[in-house]
C-alpha cells in the first residue's frame, strides 16, 4: 500500500463525530475543492496529501505555484471529502466525510512534524521555498456512513477542546519514540494482528486522543482506541492494554 492508495476503513462505531474523526485520520489524502480565481468561482476539485493536527484539523503541504493554492490565497474557503469507500462492491454504502473550513499557512513546527510523519516522503520537497504547511480551520463536516447514518457535524462537536488533546501534543514524541525504541514487538502485534495486515518492520509515527498512526515502509495503518486518551499516561494505560489483546489473539 503506497502512501496514495487508502488504509481499510474502522467499523461504524454509532457516534458520530468519533466516527467521522475515524474516517478522516484513516486517510492520507482528500479530494479538495477550491474557488477557481479566474473563472467566476467555479469549483476547482484537486487531489491533496493529507495529516492531521492532534484535534482533527487537515495539515496540507501545498506548492503556491499549484492552482489550488492560488485560489486559497485569494478565497482561503476549501472543501475537502475524505473518502473511506475503496474496495466496497458498493461505494455509496461505505463512509466518507466533506469538511468545509479555512486553509491558513501555519509555521507550528509539530504541523511539519505530525506531516512529515505520515508522509516521509515529503521531505524530498518540504524544504522548497515555493512549499508551505497549511491547516484547515473547520466550519462544519458531513458524515455519510451508510444508510440512514447521515449528518451535519459543527466543528466544535467534531474537534475535541484544547483540555483533550493539549497535555499530550508536549509528550507525543515521547510516547512514540519510546513504542519505536522499547515496545516495537508491541506495534508489529498492533499491525499484524488487531488490523490483520502483513507481517514486516512497522512502527508509530503519530499519536492522538483517538487513536495511532502506523508505517510499514509504504504501507500505512490506523489503530483506533478504545477510548479517547488525553494525557501520556492515559496514553500508556491503552497501549497496554491494546496489546494485551493482541496477545491474546486479538
């Protein structure tokens, strides 16, 4: 699995801004909608590599020489669609969500980091002066997963507050490198037997209250949590936990 191509999608969990979190922190990439600057606004759809900050905000790596950047530049309003239906026989069964938000340049070094992360790839080119970050300030999302599972979601239901996320941005790189450098059995048995993906060297490259980011050279993985964790400690209890499972046989 390329960085390009979509990780399997978690089951529907019945609650929707949790679920719509996970559709969208399962994806490394989204469909965009920009207004087209020199054509009345007509909707301008681009495909866009995809992060996340530790509240769910989108993180872009975008050239200002692309179209899509021009038009933020001159109406910053953006539409993303995070589509979680590849590999269903049907699509239109499977879940997928369309934020609507402002994209704002960011120069926060953990949105180049928690990027860079989940595509390391990109350091071939983050360096570029023409390159710069970018982070979708939310307005609303649209949760289509399945049947009668429709809804419109405002951005402070979607995003959890500052108090649930803030006390481990300062300790997220701890807890990951310390799984990478101690615990790296634990992050193959997350990998390998709660997601049943193929067996290899994985690791974590991200975390946050719902859960972890995967890697397996080009190969890609979300673990959701079974509960939101706010703190490296609250982190650490579901880790445990987690792989306990694992041992178990899943």
């Amino acid at each position: 699995m390329t960085d390009q191509q979509q990780p399997e999608m978690p089951a529907w969990t019945g609650e929707y801004p949790t679920s719509a979190r996970a559709v969208m922190r399962a994806q490394g990439q989204a469909a965009m909608a920009t207004a087209q600057r020199d054509a009345d606004g007509w909707p301008y759809p681009s495909l866009v590599l995809t992060a996340f900050d530790l509240d769910g905000s989108p993180l872009l790596l975008i050239s200002g020489l692309a179209d899509h950047t021009r038009n933020l530049a001159a109406d910053s309003r953006a539409g993303l669609l995070f589509d979680g239906t590849a590999g269903l026989e049907e699509p239109l069964t499977g879940p997928r969500v369309s934020l609507l938000g402002r994209l704002e340049p960011t120069e926060e070094p953990r949105h180049r980091a928690r990027y860079l992360a989940r595509h390391p790839s990109a350091e071939l080119y983050a360096g570029f002066g023409d390159f710069r970050l970018w982070r979708m300030r939310v307005e609303r999302a649209h949760l289509v997963a399945g049947f009668g599972k429709i809804r419109w979601i405002g951005a402070e239901e979607l995003l959890p507050p500052p108090a649930a996320w803030e006390a481990l941005t300062a300790r997220e790189q701890d807890v990951v490198g310390h799984m990478n450098a101690d615990h790296a059995d634990a992050v193959r048995l997350y990998a390998t037997v709660l997601l049943g993906r193929p067996d290899g060297e994985w690791r974590m490259t991200g975390i946050d209250p719902d859960g972890c980011d995967l890697r397996c050279a080009t190969r890609t993985a979300r673990l959701e949590f079974g509960t939101s964790v706010d703190s490296a400690e609250a982190a650490r209890v579901e880790l445990v936990r987690l792989v306990r499972k694992a041992r178990a046989g899943g």
